[in-house]
C-alpha cells in the first residue's frame, strides 16, 4: 500500500502492540453501550468507573477529559 508516497505495512497490531482504550463510564444504559464495540472486536480496553452519583463527573480532572461532564468518555 502507498501512503504519501511511501510504503505502509497493512500488518495489524498485536494485543501486546495495542495501548489499550481508555473507558471512562458509570452502570447506566450509555456507559454499556460504550463497552460493545471493544468487547465484540476484541480490542484491549480499561475501565474507568466515573460514580455520577457522587458527582465525579464535576471533577477537575474528569472535566479535562469531556468539559461537558457526560459520560461514556
């Protein structure tokens, strides 16, 4: 394959090549969806439980990450 003019290998990735998705979610219908994509394709993934009932959401460091303070992230 040609990219840019150069040669691209079209060799995917290994488990142990991926850095893993970072999700960051809470137990509600939006963060479940969020997990089936990574988990139907097999692409490594952590998990970041954000507790939207004791306001983390609102959280600085939370906000740097989504400043609409709604999770899937």
């Amino acid at each position: 394959m040609l990219v840019n003019g150069r040669t691209a290998s079209c060799r995917q990735k290994t488990d142990a090549e991926m850095t893993p998705i970072q999700l960051y979610t809470y137990q509600t219908p939006n963060g479940h969806k969020a997990s089936i994509m990574p988990e139907e394709t097999g692409l490594p993934y952590e998990v970041h439980v954000v507790d939207i009932e004791k306001g983390v959401q609102h959280s600085p460091p939370f906000l740097a990450l989504n400043p609409n303070n709604k999770i899937p992230v």
